[in-house]
C-alpha cells in the first residue's frame, strides 16, 4: 500500500513588496562633529518630531568632496538620539558601503525618479532632512507637525495640507496644490511637476518663496500691505503668478 503523500504545510508566513515612507537625512560633512551641532541646533525646540521613524542616510553629496571613511555605528547613534531608526544608506563609494554593511545598515539604492526642481535652492547646511512621501489613495497628504528649516516634505503625485507652521528654510513642495493652514514663511512649490492649474493657500503669508509649475516669487520684493500676513490664495494666470487675498 503506498504511504499516502504528506499534507502541505499551511503557510505561516509570506514576503510582498511594500512602499513605505521614509526620511532621507542628506549628508553635506562626513565630520560627525560638524554634522551633531547642525542636528542638535536644526532639532532643538522640537527633540520628538520624528518619533522613532526609519531613516535612510543619502551619501550621494559627499562623493563630489571627496569625503572618505565615516564611522556608521557612531552616525547610527547620532540619529537614534534625534529619534530616528537609521536603516540603510544610498549613494555611497564601495568603501562607504562596505562599512555600512558592517555597521548593520543596508543599501538603498538611488531613487530613478527625479526629484520637483525648486527654483531657489535651500541655504547650505550640513544635513538636510528631506520627507518624500507618497500621497494617500485619496490623494491628499496631511502633516500636523511644525516644519522647521531645512526640512522639505514633498507630496508626490498629489496635493498636501499643512495645518502647522512652515519655518523660513523649510519647504513644502506637492505636484498638486498646497494648503498651509498657518504661517507659510519658508518655500512652497505647487505643481512641481508642471501642473498651471495648481494652487498654493495660506492663512498667513509671510513666504520666503512661492512657486506654480516653474514660476516663482521671492522675498526679496516685499510683500504689499493687503498681502502681507493675510490669508492668502496664490495661483498661475498668463505665465504669471497672482496673489489674492482671501476674504475674511
């Protein structure tokens, strides 16, 4: 009689690929040094901010300077003190990569897809925390937490509503519109991606930059009196931008 076959294991478990989001802390020093006093002066007034989130270390700046050998156990626990979970790192040499694989970390690799151009570049920092988040289903990202300066948050494929204050340096960019439901200080970028019918809106405008699809303003011309610090809607008319007050 032959042995009747043996009953299939029930699977306990399976691998899926996943799109999470994920902070890229770009480096600009391979000097932790440098690089603590910029965190801890960038992060100061707000120590839990990034709750625990992982963070993927972005190399790819330090390799046209020429940065060598960099202590990842130490750069580990630099982040892990501002609350970050260090995982992995991208745009490193071999070398780099070689000793992140030996500090635990693994590698990323450098995302295809191009980045929004802003118009003006960010002030020169050490560390640049950059937030590429991909919009929800319903097409809207949300954030309810104070961006500070050199801290961008951009909404890929979507619009983005930010019911906190964005700090001068910050950026706030969305291939769709953009809401800032409080002082707008630092830079938005509206249809990054070429959208004209994107719309930027505040309750407070104080920007250093506002930008529709290329077009931008900046602080350097001042602000007219009924624009300045009022709630404001900013859109493209004629290749050019039009700011108007939003009535109370």
């Amino acid at each position: 009689m032959a042995d009747a076959p043996a009953a299939r294991p029930q699977a306990v478990f399976e691998f899926k690929s996943a799109t999470l989001p994920l902070i890229a802390v770009i480096l600009k020093t391979a000097d932790l040094g440098v690089l603590a006093q910029a965190l801890d002066a960038q992060l100061a007034d707000s120590p839990d901010f990034f709750e625990q989130e992982p963070v993927v270390i972005d190399l790819s700046q330090l390799q046209s300077q020429g940065e060598g050998a960099i202590d990842f156990g130490a750069l580990r626990a630099l982040l892990a003190r501002h609350q970050t979970q260090p995982i992995a790192v991208r745009g490193g040499s071999d070398a780099q990569n070689a000793a992140a694989r030996a500090a635990g970390l693994s590698l990323a690799a450098m995302p295809v897809t191009p980045a929004p151009k802003s118009p003006a570049p960010a002030p020169a920092s050490q560390a640049q925390v950059v937030r590429e988040v991909p919009v929800p289903a319903n097409g809207t990202l949300v954030i309810d937490r104070p961006l500070r300066s050199g801290q961008q948050v951009y909404a890929r494929g979507g619009d983005v509503i930010v019911m906190a204050v964005v700090n001068f340096g910050a950026e706030v960019i969305a291939d769709g519109h953009i809401h800032v439901y409080a002082p707008l200080r630092g830079k938005a970028i509206a249809g990054a991606r070429g959208n004209t019918d994107a719309r930027i809106f505040t309750t407070c405008m104080e920007a250093q930059l506002v930008a529709i699809a290329g077009i931008y303003k900046t602080s350097e011309v001042a602000l007219p009196a009924h624009i300045a610090g009022k709630a404001v809607t900013i859109s493209l008319r004629d290749k050019t931008l039009v700011m108007d007050a939003i009535a109370s």
